[in-house]
C-alpha cells in the first residue's frame, strides 16, 4: 500500500465539490437550494452553482454531458499535484493538466483531470476558491459544510488502487463497499460495487440529529422522495437521510461520523446485510448499490 504522505503531508485534503450533469438543470436547481437548503450562487459558463459552507461553491449543475459529471478532490499544493500526476502515469492511469479556462471553470489555481478505473472523472485541484461571504441558505436546513460522496464503481480492486494512490485509507467494509478516510473521519469516499459509474449521492454535514429529524418531516411534507433514512451506519456510526430529486439526483444529510484516533487499526469486514448497511432498520428503495449484496 502507498505511503498517505509526502513528507509529513497528506497528498489530498478534502473532497471540496461536484460538478454534476442533468438533463433537467432548473428542476434540479430548484431542489439542490429551496428543497434541500443549499445556497444558490451565481455560475460560470451556464452552470447553477450552490454554496454548502466557506467555499465559493460545492455544486455545481450543468447539462453539458461532454463535460461531464467531475468530483473535486482538492490537493495539499502543486508539489503534491506532480507526485499524484507521476504515481498515476506511473500505475497506467491517464492524467492531463487542466487549461486554464477550465481552472478557471472550477475557481481553482491548477488542476491534474484524470479518471478512476470506472470512468468517474476525478479533478485534483490546488487551492479552491473561498468566498468571502457568509454562508446564506434559502431554509434552515442545518448545513454546515460539504462533507463527502459516494461513488459508483464497476472495477472495484482497481478503483480502490486508484484511490490508495491518493494516499485514501479502507476505515472499514461492509461487504465489498470501501468505506475510504482521507483525514481524521472515518470516511469522506464510500466506494460501491455497482453496474454503472457515476456520482451515487452527495453528503452534506448538518449540525445534529434534529436537523435529520427535521429535514426528514420536511421532504415528507414536500412529497420528496426519501431513498433511505433516516438510520445509522454501524461502521462509522454516522446518521444519514438520502433523498432524490429529478434526474435521479442524490443528495445526503449526515452527522456524527465517527474520527479515526491517532492509533492505526486495520479495516474491520462487516457481512453484506441490511443490519450492516443501518442498523436503525431503514432499507434502500429503488437504490441497488444502497441494498446488501452477497
């Protein structure tokens, strides 16, 4: 397994946002900021932008499907940027540097545009933009920052390789899902076996379980589909509610996800079952990736 570190840096910091293809970018929007809470910003080039905490944004909408759907994975500098770029090439990962209008499409300085094993396109970024603003939701959803995602994976050993040469860490299993750590929590990146590829929901930290609580009566009340939740993952012990919006759009409210200590332990395996994936008793509908699989 490759070294996290360079020096005594990590290689990558943060998931720091999604760009995310629709077809139907305006219902989306509307959902993404009056529905689910998050702050409408303006865009560049025709995108619909949204802040979640500090950043310039975490959201980003478009129906451009050329571009794509893009996850932001923000690197410690551009040292590190030239160390992930080499291990990539190096493991027969295609890596380009970004121009710089498409840097500029990001709000970031510089960026490495490369792909996972899957296809998922992954942007690794120095220095994204932050807002000088305080963060304004249209509703008091509870937000206070963007917090992770879950990925989509078709190739997953090779995938998984992808991300430890980025320096993530296995926190633990449940079945062949790869709960992935890249700082002090438990997991900012769920990887699940699946067959298709692509972004399968969006998290978003809000302040307690009252604000899931909250938030789930809410989309009852909208008539918001709720995909699972609210329940409890036994392994990282974080509370979660996944609900849909048009276009199969995915987003997630956590809280209380467990920090791994300063002591390293290896990943534990928890059994393909439904107790494993919440052990609050909520299941999946229509989400295959989000039900147990043997």
């Amino acid at each position: 397994m490759n070294a996290p570190l360079t020096g005594t840096r990590p290689l990558i910091t943060s998931v720091c946002y999604v760009r995310h293809a629709v077809s139907e970018p305006q219902a989306c929007a509307r959902f993404v900021s009056d529905i689910f809470g998050l702050q409408r910003v303006a865009g560049r080039d025709g995108e619909l932008a949204f802040r979640s905490d500090d950043r310039f944004r975490t959201v980003s909408l478009c129906d451009d499907q050329d571009d794509g759907t893009s996850i932001g994975i923000e690197a410690w500098d551009d040292a590190a940027l030239r160390e992930i770029g080499e291990r990539l090439c190096t493991h027969g990962f295609a890596a380009r540097s970004a121009s710089p209008v498409e840097c500029q499409r990001r709000h970031v300085q510089s960026a490495l545009l490369t792909e996972d094993a899957s296809g998922n396109r992954i942007d690794l970024v120095t220095r994204p933009t932050r807002s000088g603003r305080r963060y304004f939701p249209p509703r008091d959803a509870g937000i206070v920052q963007f917090q992770g995602i879950g990925l989509c994976s078709t190739d997953h050993q090779r995938d998984l390789a992808f991300w430890r040469l980025l320096g993530g860490e296995v926190s633990d299993w449940v079945g062949d899902i790869a709960y992935l750590r890249i700082d002090a929590l438990h997991h900012r990146i769920a990887l699940y076996p699946s067959q298709r590829r692509g972004l399968l929901y969006a998290a978003f930290e809000v302040e307690a379980l009252d604000q899931i609580m909250q938030n789930s009566y809410f989309m009852q009340e909208n008539q918001v589909r709720i995909v699972q939740g609210p329940g409890r993952q036994p392994a990282s012990q974080q509370i979660f509610l996944h609900v849909e919006g048009p276009d199969g759009l995915i987003l997630s409210y956590v809280t209380g996800t467990a920090e791994i200590g300063d002591r390293p332990r290896p990943p534990r395996q928890f059994p393909p079952t439904a107790t494993s994936l919440c052990n609050w008793g909520s299941e999946s509908k229509g989400v295959p990736e989000l039900s147990p699989q043997s």
